[in-house]
C-alpha cells in the first residue's frame, strides 16, 4: 500500500504542471487540465481494467481539440468529450477493443510523429515570446504566422525556457527518483519571480496570462476552489442546443473516441508488458468512456490513458489502482492549498515542458527504422498518415488511417491466399489421366481472393474438362466467393466441364448447400475425388 501511495504522489507532481500544460495548449484555461486529471483519474481507474494506467489529459488530443475550440468553444468541446465517452462504452460492449488493438503499426507512428511535430510547433510562440495576437488557422498559416512574428522576439520568455528545457533533460540523465518537472519548474519558477520582482522582466506567467470569474470569485491563475459540478452545455441558450449542433460535432467525437481508445489500449500493452499484468481492452474501454462521460460534468477535457505517466507509476512501484487514486487526489489537494503559487509557473517554462513531451512521443528512430527497412506499403501508409495529420486535420487523418488500416490488411490477407496446380497429388497418381486438374487452394476466400480463383479457373484449357479443387486449407467463405464459385460452376457447365471439391470443412460445405450451387461433387478426401474423376472421364467422353 505504501508503494502504492509513493508512486500516485509521484504521479501527481508529473501530471500537476503537465495537464495545465496540455489545457492550455488545447486553447482552454490550465485549471480545465487539472479537473480532468481529477476525474478521470479515479474514474478510469475504478470502472477500467488495467490496474496502473494512469489517465488524463494527453499530448495526443491537442492537434484534434484545438480546431474543436476555436469553432465551438469549450461548451462544443465538453459535448464532445461527453458524446466521445457514449462512443467508448459502446465500442467496448460491442467487444470491439480487440480490433483496435490490431492497426497497423505505421499507421500508429504516423498518427503519434504527426502529432508530436504540430505540439511541438505550436509550443514555438510562447518558447520565443512571440507576440501573436490570432494564432489560429491551418498548420501552414501557423508557420507563416510564426516567420512573421519573428519580430517580436522576447529575449527573456526564451531563456526561461533554454533553461527549462536545459534542465529537463540533464535531471534526466542523472536517473534521480525525483521528477525532473519538479525540479526544472521548481529552479525557473523561484527564478523568474525573482527577476520578475527585482527587475520588472514581465515574464508571462499562468498568473499573469489567466483570469478566472466562477460563482462571484474572480482572481488570476488558478482558482483555489474545489470541483464544481455543472452541465457540459449550461453555458449556450437553451435553444442552440439542437440536433444539427450535436451532427456538427460527431466526427470529431468519433475521432476523439478513436485517438483515444488508441491511445489507451497501446498504453496497456506497454503497462501489461512491463508489469506481467493482462488488460481486458474491452473493459478498460468502457472505463474510458465512463470517465469521459464524467469529466465534461466538471468542466474537463477529454482523457485517456496517458503513456508517461503509466511507465512514472510503474517505475515508481505502482501496482493497484489506489495510485491513479493518489495521484488524483493529489492535483485536488493542490488545487486548494497551493493554486497561489501554482500559479507563478512561467507559461515559456510550460512550453519547454511540452516540447519535451513532443519528443519523447516522437518516435523519431522507429519512424526512420520504418522509412529504412518497412515495405512499401508500409512507408506509403507511414507518410499518408503523418502528412494528414501535420497538414490537414487529424480527423481526417484518424479516418483515412483507419481506411488505409483496413485496405493493407485486405491485402496482405489476399496475398496470403494462393491457387496453384497441385504437385503432391499428382505424384501420388502417376496415372491420373491429362484431362484431370487438381488445384490447391489456401487460404479464406472472400472478396479479394474470389476474383484470383474466377480467373484463374476460367482460364483452364479446354481440353482439361474435369477440376478438383482441394479445399482443406480453405477456413472461410464469404458471399463474394460463393457469387464467384456460382459463376464457375456456371461456365464450367457450359463447356461440358467438370467440378469436384475435396476437403471442405462443415463450416464451409453449409455455406455451399445454403446458396444451393448445382452440379458439384463434393468428398471429404482427395483420394474419393480423384477415384470419382477417373470414374466419370470415360462416362464424359
């Protein structure tokens, strides 16, 4: 229990300044970050199935919730927190955490490489000090704004983050239990209050740049007040809450839900690999949706497991869910004691955070690891994929994923079907007769393969006028092959020509006698096929 407790403290001072961090680079206000940590970490604990993943707000979010924001606001953006947790629950029931487990690992790549590049170019205004007053628009108009910018270079926000950023990944290297946010926050916060005091530097700070106005109380920073229960769509008139508001904000529910489960079912393998534990993904699933139903009521963002935090628990000495507990119970206890000076964070210290964060969802070696030894298709999907979701949107760019993920396994699942003359069975009859075929069929026939075997049978000689088709590795059979073996069958009986099966399984032979395809033989075994085939050559001719 105690190490338990231990690693959900230590959890909750990664994830304090972090999830302030990710609100505020989703376009909302810091204390939105640390509610959603509060709650879903207790709730995607409790109703979850993985007993270490920690959840909350995460890095992958930003580049789908920032167009939420800018076109909704945070009333759109909690609906579709909301709505996303109905789509998990329901994807969980469905049992349906199985196949999400299964996209392609390029495509995952892809998707994360993306995402950290727009984090870690939106993190560049506040690392310079920038002066943008609309930084909004596409990733390119971004880019331009920031060239633009340049002018506006501000000396002291950008040593503020050198150093941030500078101590980050030296406390790193020095594999000290205490977290290296602590320390690089702690050190640049003390300092920049200082400098801010003694010199008048006007650093930006989360005091400086936020204020707050909630039942009365109104102040800057972080509102040292508790959780404060409310309806996610409280904030719009009752008669812009319509059917075409909820149609508006559904694809980006269903890709929220879709990066999310993602993200949480990959940070179970991760966590079950490092602890020998097994996570139900459906169940964890349905954790995630309850949690995400529950957050919006309390003004949080969407959650999901969080990769970083999960590998801190575990390595801290995290093994039941009392530390996600903790950890959460901890950002609260913040909240009341300690908003004040939460508060002085220097918002270019936040930016070096996430930058660091950034890189290490990067995956930059795997990426180049994909680009020097994957398959083409695998590059192609790669790139497609990474380009999307830097370039354009990352809905569109979670459901083209998706789409590719799809047509790669179909593929390579088609590849993996064969039709060929067979040779062992030949050997076997050394006096089989010429007008006899047998050919070896391997492999599920379904929409792909059925046209392989349509044209390769259709283009038999027609002096080979019998065909056994060994069919003993074949282990499925959809509504495509059967059209295609019906279409066989048909021209075969044109010809004169004959069809024999051997070797379907009872799956299979029930699908066949259901379509009701004529004029096949069928035997459980080659060699009552091939007695049967030398039986009716002469009856033929």
């Amino acid at each position: 229990m105690k190490s338990n407790i231990f690693s959900g403290l230590t959890v909750g001072i990664i994830a304090l300044p972090l999830s302030m961090a990710l609100a505020i680079a989703t376009g909302v206000p810091p204390q939105l970050g640390l509610y959603t940590a509060i709650v879903a970490g207790v709730f995607a604990a409790i109703f979850g199935s993985s007993k270490v993943n920690i959840s909350g707000p995460t890095a992958a979010f930003i580049v789908i919730l920032i167009p939420i924001v800018q076109e909704f606001g945070i009333t759109g953006l909690l609906l579709c927190g909301l709505m996303s947790g109905i789509i998990l629950i329901f994807v969980g029931l469905l049992k349906l955490g199985n196949l999400i487990e299964l996209v392609p690992y390029p495509v995952t790549v892809g998707f994360t490489s993306g995402i950290a590049v727009v984090i870690a170019t939106f993190q560049i205004k506040d690392f310079f000090g920038l002066t943008i007053e609309n930084f909004s628009g596409s990733y390119v108009d971004k880019i331009v704004l920031l060239f633009n910018s340049f002018g506006t270079f501000n000396l002291y926000e950008f040593l503020t983050a050198s150093a941030t950023l500078a101590i980050l990944i030296i406390w790193r290297k020095t594999k000290s239990k205490v977290p290296a946010a602590l320390v690089a926050l702690g050190f640049v916060t003390i300092s920049v209050e200082y400098f801010n005091y003694k010199f008048g530097l006007n650093i930006s700070t989360i005091n400086s740049t936020f204020t707050y106005d909630i039942n009365g109380i109104s102040g800057n920073g972080i509102p040292p007040i508790p959780l404060q229960f409310s309806l996610p769509w409280g904030f719009l008139p009752p008669e812009q809450i319509n059917i075409d508001l909820l149609l508006k904000l559904l694809p980006h529910s269903i890709a929220i839900a879709i990066l999310g489960a993602l993200e949480s079912l990959l940070c179970a393998v991760i966590s079950d690999a490092m602890t020998g534990n097994k996570t139900d993904p459906n169940k964890e699933l349905i954790g995630q949706g309850i949690a995400n139903i529950a957050v919006p009521f309390f003004g949080g963002i969407p959650a999901t497991a969080a990769i970083a935090r999960t590998v801190a628990n575990i390595n801290s000495g995290g093994t039941q869910k009392l530390s996600s507990i903790v950890h959460s119970l901890f950002i609260l206890s913040s909240i009341l004691f300690i908003a004040p000076y939460i508060s002085y964070l220097p918002m270019a210290a936040l930016s070096a955070l996430l930058i660091m964060v950034a890189w290490n969802m990067s995956e930059v070696k795997h990426f180049f690891n994909i680009l020097k030894t994957a398959p083409k298709d695998d590059i192609y999907v790669l790139l497609t994929c990474f380009s999307l979701t830097v370039l354009i949107d990352m809905q569109v760019a979670v459901a083209i994923g998706i789409g590719l993920a799809s047509v790669l396994f179909i593929k390579r699942t088609i590849d993996l079907y064969s039709i060929e003359l067979s040779s062992s069975n030949l050997e076997e009859h050394i006096d089989l007769p010429k007008n006899i075929l047998i050919y070896d069929i391997n492999g599920p026939m379904f929409f792909g393969a059925a046209q392989k075997a349509l044209k390769t049978l259709l283009n038999i000689n027609d002096e080979k006028n019998i065909v056994i088709l060994d069919m003993k590795n074949v282990s499925m059979m959809d509504m495509t092959a059967i059209v295609a073996l019906k279409s066989i069958v048909e021209n075969f009986q044109s010809k004169d020509k004959k069809l024999i099966f051997s070797g379907l399984n009872q799956r299979v032979l029930k699908k066949l006698e259901r379509a009701e395809i004529d004029y096949v033989t069928t035997f459980s075994n080659m060699h009552d096929a091939i007695e049967y085939a030398k039986h009716i050559k002469n009856v033929m001719h």
